[in-house]
C-alpha cells in the first residue's frame, strides 16, 4: 500500500519524489529511437518519414541562414570569407589505391614510352582501325558501326561472315590495322565492345549499354569528316591509364580544328562514358543584347557570340570486363585484370 501511495505522489508531482527527477522509463526510450523502418503500419511510416524529412529541411535551412550570415557579416568588416565545407561524395570518399598515378613517378612514364600504343601516339605508326561484327549480327548493330566509321577517322567495316576471330586477326595485321573493334550484339541490340590491339594486344573486353543512336537523340547535329579533339578524363590508376591509352590509340593525334568536333571519355566510378560533340557559336540579336545591357558601356564581338554543344551521337557506357595480355586468345591467354563479383562489395572501391 505504502508503494501504491507513492507511486501516485509522484504521479501528481509530475514525477518526482523526494526532490528526485524520475527517470524515463525504457519505452520512452525506444520510441525516441524509433526508425521508420522498424514501423510495420504502412501509414504511420510514411508519416514519420515525412516528419523527419521536414526537419531536416528546416536544419538545412537554418544552416544556410547562418553561412549566408556569416558572409554578409565578412563582406561587411573587409575579412576573408569563412572556408565552404567541401561536400562529402562517393568519388572523394573512394578508398585508397596504391596503384593511382603521380606526376613524379618517372617509372610509369618509362613504361609509357615502351608500351604497346607509344608507336601509334607518337606519329610512328599511321592510326587505322578495322571494326567488324560477332558472327550474328542484328538489325541495329549495323547501324551503330555506321556511326563508328564516322566517329573514329581512319576507320572501316568489314564483313565478319563465318571467320573465326583470330583469322581475323592474322588478316587484319598483316593488312597493317593497329586496331580491331568488334561489335558484339545478344537479343538484337548491341551489348559488348572487343577491342584487340595490333599486332601486339592487349585486349579490351568492355560491357556495352544504355545506347543511343544519332536519330534517337533530340536536336542532334551532323558531324564533318574533320579529326576530332579527344578528351579523356579520370582515368586515375594504372589501370585507368592503360585503358585511357588504348582508346587515344583509336583517334588521329592532330585535331582538325575547323570541324569543331569533339570526342569524350569521361570515367566515373568504373563507367566510362562516350559522348560526341560539336560546339557552334550562334550569333544573337544586337537589340536584344543592348537593351539588357548599359548602352554606355562598350560592345565587344563576344556580346553578340553564344557558344553551345550540340550532341552528334552515339551515345553509349562502357564497363571495362577484363584486359587481356597479346591478342584475342580464350584458352591460354593471360589477363592482366578481370572483374569478378567480390570486387563490387564496396561503393568507395574503384579501378580506373
């Protein structure tokens, strides 16, 4: 009885007893610490997500308040800026790769003079790529080597028929190709690229997607016979370097450029991304410019210039699958690397 007393006491004093805060019971706890995940009723979980989307948003606000603040305040009394936090991202967060590549590493540039492409990219040896098809081919494949022959200069097609690949490749390097593309296709649709270096290797196995052809892309532009200006970006490691060396070794080293045709590999997380532009200046209207502007201040040429992209197509991703020493050999060849799925058990772990 005298415990039930006391429990009421505490009770009617808001919880306290003896001039003693009562402590939180354990399911208060919990319902603290309580996850939208852990919610089986479809309704309240959503609403609780809903709730703590709001209050992120409004910390976030907050916070943009007072770094808004912050500058004013700087700009006010003549000091430097406070430092932006730098945004946390996969690529700056990737884990740490002995093999990426250092200005200084006089090893690596010895390598790189000796290595299978420095004949093609020192002008040695005259650039020339042949590109054929797997043995069945499809409807689209056809199309998307039509607009390879365009892409790559000094390229050409060849009829696959019932060749084994490496007659092909006898053929191709006694007919003095430095490279063979072939276009694989499964279901009709293109799927993998092989790119076999002449007549040394390596070979490049690469998992082909998301394509789209010329016609498929909106407001497209056609693209002049002129070389094209090649870029090629993140490409870090030895690896990366590598593989960045091999598709250089498809394209001309002496842009043209009056085509304004450009050519870009841009590497993100293992993907490698092609895309084919062609930068126009458009001229604008005179009126227009100056009556946005001071008409006191003067006109320069470039006020009245608007550059822009305009994508000429393919479109397509690439994923390196293995790379291969010498030639295209599937029995005794050796790999210098392959993909395999314990590779893909972290986001921060990348190889090119």
């Amino acid at each position: 009885m005298a415990g039930n007393k006391r429990e009421k006491e505490a009770s009617n004093n808001g919880g306290e007893t003896n001039g003693e805060v009562a402590k939180p019971s354990t399911s208060t706890f919990k319902k603290e610490q309580l996850l939208p995940s852990m919610i089986k009723n479809k309704a309240k979980r959503s609403e609780i997500h809903a709730k703590i989307k709001h209050e992120k948003k409004l910390d976030k606000r907050k916070k943009t308040k007072a770094r808004d603040a912050a500058d004013k305040r700087a700009l006010e009394l003549g000091e430097e800026l406070p430092p932006r936090p730098i945004p946390r991202t996969i690529e700056n967060t990737r884990e740490a790769d002995e093999t990426v590549c250092k200005p200084d590493d006089e090893e690596l540039f010895a390598e790189l003079d000796t290595d299978e492409f420095s004949a093609v990219l020192k002008g040695q040896r005259a650039q020339n790529v042949m590109i054929t098809t797997c043995r069945f081919n499809s409807t689209r494949g056809p199309e998307f080597i039509k607009e390879l022959v365009q892409v790559i200069p000094n390229s050409s097609y060849h009829k696959r028929g019932t060749y084994d690949l490496k007659k092909i490749v006898t053929y191709a390097t006694k007919k003095d190709f430095t490279t063979l593309i072939v276009v694989h296709t499964n279901r009709r649709e293109p799927d993998a690229l092989l790119i076999i270096g002449l007549p040394d290797g390596p070979t490049a196995h690469f998992k082909l997607s998301k394509l789209k052809l010329r016609k498929e892309i909106k407001n497209h532009g056609n693209p002049t016979s002129h070389w094209p200006e090649l870029m090629l970006n993140n490409f870090t490691t030895r690896l990366g370097c590598r593989v960045g060396r091999m598709l250089q070794s498809l394209f001309p080293q002496k842009p043209e450029f009056r085509g304004r045709r450009v050519v870009t590999f841009h590497c993100q997380r293992d993907y490698i991304f092609f895309r084919h532009h062609r930068y126009v200046f458009e001229s604008k209207d005179p009126k227009k410019v100056d009556s946005k502007k001071d008409p006191t201040a003067e006109k320069k040429a470039s006020d009245y210039v608007k550059p822009r992209l305009q994508e000429c197509g393919p479109r397509f991703v690439l994923k390196l699958r293995s790379l291969q020493h010498g030639t295209f050999d599937t029995q005794g060849g050796e790999f210098e690397w392959t993909h395999k799925p314990e590779m893909d058990t972290s986001r921060r772990r990348f190889f090119l």
